[in-house]
C-alpha cells in the first residue's frame, strides 16, 4: 500500500512500513483507486481500496473490498488471510476462524512457497486464537 503512495508522489519514504499508510495519503489513495475502478476492475484495486480503507478503521469498507476479492478469485488464499486478520483486530473472533478454517482446509492445485507461509500462518494465527 505504501507503495501506492510513493507512485502517486503522496509519500517520499519509500521503505516505510508498507501494511499501512498515514492517515491523509489513505484518503488520496481511495480517492485514486475508486476512481479507476471506473474503467478497470481488478483485484488488486480491491485489495489496496480495503488495506487503505483498514489504515483509517473504515472497517466495514475495508470488509467489503477484502470480500469482493474473495468472490471474484475464492481460491486465493491471501485475501482469505487479510479478512481473517481483520476479523481479529475488530473482534470478530468467530468469522476469523471460519476464514483461517477455509484456509487450512484448502487444496490448491499448486502448493508453492507463498501458499505454505499463508496456511502456516493461518494455522498459527487459529492455534494462537484457541489457545486463549
């Protein structure tokens, strides 16, 4: 998301923490995003519209972006894992284990690199929630 920031010249730090933005440069990424979703949908305009939306506790907003992506590729599991984590910080303890379920359940065709970290994850994040 920082990143996003830094290529429409709204930040000049580019190895601030990239999970988060400042609060004003959020506000002029989604007024970017949204407006580009006007002629071009894709997930990845979700998923910065939901990390900024995120950054400024619009979760309900980041909620439904997070869920869009889920709907338009459900056999990815990061967008999974992003809504898990956001069900987490809010409280929303139930609907994070479903998430981390759907997760750890998944089969995907290809079990590379990037899919283990995020069942790993998943399976300690859900682990981590039982244990307390």
């Amino acid at each position: 998301m920082h990143e996003l920031g830094h290529v429409l010249g709204l930040t000049d730090d580019k190895d601030q923490d990239s999970s988060s933005l400042p609060e004003p440069v959020a506000d002029q990424a989604i007024y970017h995003l949204r407006r580009s979703l006007k002629g071009y949908n894709d997930k990845n305009i979700y998923i910065s519209l939901g990390n900024a939306y995120w950054t400024l506790e619009d979760y309900d907003k980041a909620e439904k972006n997070f869920l869009i992506v889920t709907s338009m590729f459900p056999q990815m599991l990061a967008p999974h894992f992003w809504l898990a984590t956001l069900y987490y910080d809010i409280g929303r303890f139930n609907d994070c284990i479903t998430q981390l379920k759907h997760i750890i359940d998944a089969q995907p065709k290809i079990m590379s690199d990037e899919v283990r970290a995020i069942k790993n994850d998943a399976f300690l994040l859900l682990e981590g929630i039982i244990a307390h």
